[in-house]
C-alpha cells in the first residue's frame, strides 16, 4: 500500500482529482462580474480593448489603467486584460476568470512539485512524502482566504506573480533551469505582472541557505568566507537583475503622477499598524470566518495599544521559531516557510499603503504558511510515532479540513456574486468601513430604495466627511429625487476634494446634460478626459452630448415644425429667442407679433421685441414695446433693463 501511495500513479491520479475537485468548489464563480479595480483597468480602460498595441504595454505604464493615479508597471496584466477582451469579445467577465483560473490549476500542481522537493530534502526517509505534498497543495486549493483573490479579477496580479516566484523557485532547483538561467525568464515575468516578483531574489535566498548552504548556520566558524562567496555567485544573478529591473520600472516607466503611497500617515504608524494586520491574516490562515472583500482596519495609535502590542508578540515568537528551526535540518521546512510569509508581506508592510489591509494581499505568504504547518506535521508524526496508530484519526482530520474550506470557498463564492450580495457582507464584517456603506448604499439607489441608500451614505459620511466619491453618489442620488441644489453641491464638493479622479467632473457633467445644460456639461467631460485620456465612459458621453447638441438652425426648423401643428405661446417665445441668438433681429420681432396675435398680453413677447429693436437700434420702438411689456407687468425687471437702455440711448 505504501509502495502505491509513492508511484507515479498515483501521483498523477491523485493530483487530477484535486484538479477536477477544485474546479467543483469554484465552478459556481465563473460568472461573478468586475470589482473594485477592475474598473479603472478592465471596463474603463481603452488600452485593453485593441490587442494589435501589446508593445505599447511593455513601453507605457499609462496602459495599465485609465486613472493616472492608479497607472502602475504591470504589462502583463494589461496584455492578459487585452487577450481576455479579445478572445470576449468585449467585456465577459466570465473570459477573465476562466483565464485565471487556469493559471490557478498550474499553480496548485507547482505548489505541490515545490513542497514535495522541500519535504524530501527535510525528510529523506520520509514514506509519506507525496502524501504530504498532496495534502499542502490541497490546502492550498481549497483554502477559503484564497477565494478573495480567484474571485478578484484585478487580483490576477497576485495569483499570476505567486505562480511565476514558485516556478523560477522550482527552475532554479532543476539543473538545466539554473545552467541556462531559466528561472530567470519566469522572474522577468513575475516582475512584469507586479512589483512583488522582486521578492524571488530573498526567497531564493533563504533557499539557498536553509537547504544548498545550511553549513554557514551550524558550522559558522568553517570555511564561512568561502560559504559566503558561495551564497552570493548563486543569488547575484537573480538579485542584481530584479534590483535593476525593480528601478528602472519603479523610477523610469512609471509615470510621475503615480503614487500609492500614503502620505496622510506616518511611516511608523503605518508598519506599526502591520503588527496587527498580519495577526489578522494569521487568524484567516488557521480559521477565514472573518473574509471581508474590503476590511476597515485603520491605523492604531499609539504604539503600545494592546492590539499592537500583541501582534509584535506574534511576531517576535515566529521569528524565534524560525530562528530555531532553521538550526535542524528536519525543521528547516518550518524556518524556510515562515521566512516565505515575513518576506512575502515585506512589500505592503513596509510601503505605506492606501488600504491598511486586504485579504487577497494573503494569497502570496500563505504558501509560506502551508509548507511550514504540514512540515510540523510531518514532525509531530515522526517524533511521537502517532501516525501507526491514529491513521484514521488524522485522515479524518484533514479531510475534514478541506471539506470545511471547500464549502467556505464555495461560500465566498456566492458572495462575490453580486455587487449587492458583496457590499452587503462587507457592511456586515468591516461597519466602519466608509466604502463598503457606500457601495451599499448605490446598490440600492440602482434598485430605486433611495430612503435605504441615503441611510447608508450618511453612515458613511459619518466616518469620512471627505470621500469625492461618497459625494458624486450623494450627488446622483438628490439629482434622482429632484434635490437639485443639494446635488450640485455635492457634485461640486468632489470636485474640490479630488484633483487627480476624473470622475467627479464626469459625473457632475453627466448630470448636467442630463439637466440640458449642454454647455456646461461639455467643460466638464473635457476636463474628465482631460484628466484620463484612456477612459471610456467620459468620451462615449462627450459622444453622446455632441449628438444631443443642434445648431440653431436646427432648433428653429424643429420649433417651427411644432408651431405648424400646435400654436403653443410657450413655442413661439423659443422661436423668438432662438432667432435672437442668431442675430436675426428681425424674424424674432416678427414671430413675437404673431405670437401677440394670440396672447396680446403677454410681457415676455413684447420684452423680446423691445431687445430686438435696441439690438437694431431702434430706440424708440424698442422703448414704446418695454413700456407695453411694463404696463402688463410693472416687476418686469428684464423690461425695465431693456428700457433703461432704449431710453439711455435716445436721450443721447
């Protein structure tokens, strides 16, 4: 039986059931739509939908998204962005995610290559070796914290970059991949999907020590110059090639007007606040019922609050494990996993960032995490010889296990389902989350509870006084309910708060033309793609209004049309004005005298005639139809400007 548990059979029988078994747990995901920012770098971002520029995506970070804020050096998101859009046919959600998660199902087979490796190196005797590959790789698969980032289309980053660390990892073991330097190609690569594939060099690294130069830890005193020199010929390829490329795309193809770093805290706080953070991500690791598509953790203050406190506890205590497993050789897969989860974080921990904290930021340490738990298992199994006598125990433990994150995934699966259903959960698990009350909030506005979506942007709004985009919403929604100077106000409040979004002018421009007030929408859409020349909704609009604009001309031969079949004052009035505004004095003094013909008291008509005539300067008759328009209403201040100008002029 043993003896069948390490064949190649098995093997291969065992690794296509978890293949097709996690394709069951995700198959009700497929559907799910855009999130977040998908936004501004799939549905929004006119890069994507022409695949005959791929080039311009390795030369041009501003491909990336339509935000200028948000542009960011990931050529290959945008080139499988694009191929997505292609193979589509446009904007199918489902394209994207059948993409991504193939890409998943070749990353949980490398997942397990790479833990099978470690667990021989650590446990050469080992019997149960693949059985204990089999188990990481699926954990890994079917670990619920996952769930957040399979379901996150722009979270391909982190999925497609994890899969190119461990496949340089696995090419650099291989001796034909570290003769040709093929594990080079697949860093490439993972630097090119984002910035966290520069974490293969200290990945490496640890490699390199724990299992290739482990002598430098325990026999430090011996040949340690010549073990040192060893180490560095084997990383400096890796090391000096990410750093130049880390550089050159951070410093010289990033666009200037890209920052993600939070500037409103100080870095202290920041990194400090991690302390905290990676005790959460802990806690999802060992049990995810607390998964938020958008967690409201904010910077704790001061330093010695309990919470951080606690955390740096943690800490410290894993680095010590780390430290004292990495002196065994049969522990040095606990030490070299907890290093992975530590050097993976090392890019949000120490970068302040925007987001305090994201869920599908685990997605890359938790690898780290899985090879270390299943290494102590494989300890405690070997230590106190329990696996004899408690075989069935533990199988049904584990299976267990993966049963309970199968059903969480599937879980998770339907709560990214829909807008609705996911800003539903996210008000429930992170209340104080500002976005997640408002995205609420706008699926409900979209379904017309306008009472309900108001309740919930006032709670936002109670949270975060300044968010624009809480505003523009604000702004919609008392633009929907006929609020109209509550909407401008808001509108105009974002437009204040946010120099670098485009969507509060596009908004505010959107409601003005939905107002008719086509020239002052058109100044603002401008500035919108002003603002963001690669995005789309801004131009479709523009598009929109200039077809919705007419000449004069146009607006006159339609009045005149309607005048013929119904001879309506109202119309004869726009007529005069439309003829006014051309400069055609006359017609519009003559189509006010046949308007008189119907309403012979009507100030409007003789208003008009009198700017005529001061416009022909005509000033008597200019004056003799002001003082008509007045007599018939004495408030009339527009006939009494006009006549104080008639008047002005005869006197002179």
């Amino acid at each position: 039986m043993l003896k069948y548990f390490s064949s190649k059979k098995f093997e291969i029988g065992s690794l296509s059931v978890l293949l097709v078994v996690t394709f069951l747990v995700y198959f009700n995901h497929f559907d799910n739509p855009f999130f977040f920012d998908d936004v501004h770098t799939i549905t929004e971002n006119k890069s994507i939908q022409d695949l005959s520029n791929w080039t311009t995506f390795f030369s041009n970070a501003d491909t990336f998204s339509s935000l200028p804020s948000n542009r960011a050096y990931r050529p290959m998101i945008t080139l499988m962005n694009a191929i997505d859009y292609s193979v589509a046919g446009g904007l199918n959600s489902s394209y994207y995610h059948y993409h991504i998660f193939f890409w998943f199902l070749v990353l949980i087979v490398l997942v397990y290559i790479l833990s099978k490796h470690i667990y021989t190196l650590a446990f050469p005797e080992y019997p149960w070796v693949q059985i204990a590959a089999l188990c990481t790789a699926t954990w890994f698969a079917l670990h619920t914290a996952n769930a957040e980032t399979i379901n996150y289309i722009c979270a391909r980053s982190d999925s497609f970059s994890t899969l190119c660390i461990i496949a340089s990892l696995i090419l650099y073991i291989h001796p034909l991949g570290r003769k040709w330097y093929l594990y080079l190609i697949t860093m490439i690569i993972g630097i090119w999907t984002k910035q966290t594939g520069v974490m293969f060099f200290p990945i490496l690294l640890v490699y390199i020590l724990l299992f290739e130069e482990h002598t430098l830890i325990t026999d430090f005193k011996n040949n340690t110059n010549h073990k040192i020199i060893s180490i560095i010929k084997k990383v400096a390829p890796a090391g000096i090639l990410a750093s130049f490329l880390f550089i050159f795309n951070q410093y010289y193809l990033t666009p200037d007007s890209t920052s993600s770093t939070n500037h409103l805290v100080t870095r202290f706080e920041y990194i400090s606040t991690q302390w905290y953070v990676i005790v959460h991500y802990i806690g999802n690791f060992i049990l995810p019922v607390n998964l938020s598509a958008d967690p409201d953790i904010k910077i704790i203050k001061p330093w010695y609050n309990i919470k951080l406190l606690f955390g740096l506890l943690v800490i410290l205590s894993m680095l010590f494990i780390m430290i004292k497993t990495a002196l065994k050789k049969e522990s040095i897969p606990i030490a070299f996993g907890i290093a992975w989860f530590f050097i993976a974080l090392l890019p949000t921990t120490l970068n302040p960032l925007f987001q305090i904290a994201n869920d599908h930021r685990m997605f890359f340490p938790f690898i780290g995490l899985f090879i270390a738990a299943i290494s102590g298992i494989i300890l405690a199994v070997n230590k106190y010889k329990i696996v004899q006598q408690n075989q069935t125990k533990i199988l049904i433990v584990m299976v267990l296990l993966f049963i309970g994150h199968a059903y969480g995934t599937t879980h998770r699966n339907k709560i990214w389902n829909s807008r609705e259903s996911l800003w539903l959960d996210v008000t429930e698990k992170s209340p104080k989350n500002e976005r997640g009350l408002m995205n609420y909030g706008l699926t409900q506005m979209e379904k017309g509870n306008y009472k309900t979506a108001l309740k919930y942007y006032n709670k936002a709004l109670e949270i975060e006084p300044e968010y624009y985009s809480l505003h523009i919403n604000l702004g919609i929604l008392y633009g929907v309910t006929n609020h109209h100077q509550k909407a401008e106000e808001h509108f105009k409040f974002a437009i204040n708060l946010s120099s670098f979004s485009s969507e509060p002018e596009f908004f505010y421009g959107r409601y003005l033309a939905q107002q008719k007030r086509y020239d002052e929408a058109l100044l603002y859409i401008k500035k919108a793609i002003q603002k963001s020349p690669n995005s789309t909704k801004p131009k479709e609009l523009l598009a929109q209004i200039t077809k919705s604009i007419k000449t004069p001309e146009e607006e006159i031969k339609t009045l005149v049309h309607k005048i013929n079949a119904n001879r309506d004052v109202d119309l004869y009035l726009q007529l005069s004005l439309k003829y006014y505004q051309l400069g055609n004095y006359q017609m519009s003094i003559s189509t006010c005298q046949e308007l008189l013909k119907i309403d012979s008291k009507n100030a409007e008509a003789y208003n008009n005639m009198c700017a005529a005539y001061n416009q022909l300067k005509k000033w008597k008759l200019a004056e003799e139809a002001c003082r008509k328009s007045l007599e018939i209403s004495p408030d009339y201040q527009l006939a009494k400007n006009n006549l104080k100008w008639a008047t002005d002029n005869i006197n002179n």
